[in-house]
C-alpha cells in the first residue's frame, strides 16, 4: 500500500475509472454481437448504427484508441456489407 496521500487517492481513482472503462468495453462487445447477429433481419440499421455509436464514444472517451475504433467499425461494416451482396 502506498504512503504517499497523493498516491493513495490515485489509487481510488484509477480504480473508478477502470471500473467506467470495464461497462464502456463490455457494451460495446454486446452492441457489435448483437448487430453481427441481427445481419440480414429487420431493424439490422438501427443495430449497427448503435455499435458505431458506442464505438464512436468509447475512442474519444478515450477508452480504447481511436485506430482500435476504426478498425472495429471497419469489419463490422464488412461483415453488414457482404451480408447484403
């Protein structure tokens, strides 16, 4: 444990925001499943526009990096668009 109080309160800080950052990453597992799986059913859009956004809010919360979000936008889109061919 650390003895410095500017250390401690980093310590309880760090641990906030890892726990932010934990249900940030975990809904946008679950918004990018739940839009592979709803490829090719009615109300997919709604559901691949939803993933986007999180991932879109979760880069420039600066959860996961910004080249992270791309690509993951990137192979959702792929997988939305060769469903649709």
């Amino acid at each position: 444990m650390a003895n410095i109080k500017s250390q401690k309160k980093r310590i309880l800080t760090n641990a906030k925001a890892a726990e932010r950052n934990k249900a940030v990453r975990s809904e946008l597992k679950r918004r990018t499943k739940t839009a592979v799986n709803t490829i090719g059913e009615e109300g997919n859009e709604d559901a691949v526009r939803s993933a986007i956004k999180r991932i879109d809010t979760a880069a420039r919360r600066g959860v996961i990096h910004k080249n992270t979000a791309a690509r993951k936008k990137s192979r959702l889109m792929r997988k939305v668009n060769a469903a649709a061919a």
